[in-house]
C-alpha cells in the first residue's frame, strides 16, 4: 500500500506505525465551513446538512459573520445590489480570442456610495498562493482590485 508514491517510503502497513527516519506529517490550520441562511442565521455544516438548511456555504464562521453583516447593512440601505458568491471568469487575451485560465469566486460584491466592491474575507492563514495568482491577475483583468477583510 503507498508503494511508488512520494511520501509513503517509511509507512509499514503491517504494523502501520511510520519508521523513526519518515518526516512528519505537515499540521495544517483549516476552517469548518459554515452555512448562511437568507435571514441571517448561521449554522456549521455538518449541523446545516443533519437539518437540511438552505442557504448560502461559507468557508468560516468569520466569513459567515461579514456576511451576516452585510446582510445587515442591506437592509439598512448602506449598500445596494448585494451579491453573494458571485464568479468571475480569470482570462487572457490571445489572437484567437480570450483563453479562459480559470474562475474566482468572490464573497461578495455589492455597490457602496456608487462604488463597486469585490470582497473576500480572508481568516489568518487564508492568502494561499493561488489566491494571491487570482487577486493579482483580477485586478490586471478587470481593473480594480479585490477589497479584503481580515479577522
């Protein structure tokens, strides 16, 4: 088992224990995503599908949150036109027309004073570097950049 794959060289199934001269496996920070219902109340994924909550799929509970206040803010009439995860196709010119590298999906969009604003809330280890490739090539592509919230 794990034979010819890179990393599995110091795994023993027979006694699946690792051998003392194996790397450590990398401990990695993930977020449990969360569930948004339309009149604000958030719920935990796993909690959402046992009850079969409709409603927008959040990342984070810190995301869940801004958009629970965006939610808000709407209906206060700070913001208009409130879109949530909203896709934007990346591309680039070519001479027989645009090549399509790839989408970014954002938080959400929503125009503020007349302003149009893309939004990501990104937690404390969110800037993977495909997501820096995306803000960046977002911003050469339609000209404006990518508003973040951070926790």
């Amino acid at each position: 088992m794990g034979r010819g794959y890179r990393g599995w060289e110091g795994f023993d199934p027979a006694s699946r224990t690792v051998t003392p001269g194996a790397a450590p496996a990398k401990s990695r920070w993930t977020a449990k995503p969360h569930i948004i219902t339309t009149d604000g109340t958030i719920y935990e994924l796993a909690i959402a599908k046992k009850f079969k909550v409709s409603g927008f799929r959040c990342g984070s509970l810190f995301e869940a949150n801004r958009i629970k206040e965006l939610l808000l803010e709407q209906r206060a009439g700070v913001i208009t036109e409130l879109m949530l995860q909203r896709r934007f196709t990346l591309s680039y010119p070519s001479p027989t027309g645009p090549i399509v590298l790839g989408d970014y999906i954002a938080d959400a969009t929503y125009l503020r004073n007349g302003v149009f604003v893309v939004e990501d809330a990104k937690g404390k280890p969110g800037r993977t570097p495909i997501y820096q490739w995306k803000r960046a090539h977002f911003a050469a592509q339609y000209g404006f950049p990518i508003t973040e919230i951070t926790a």
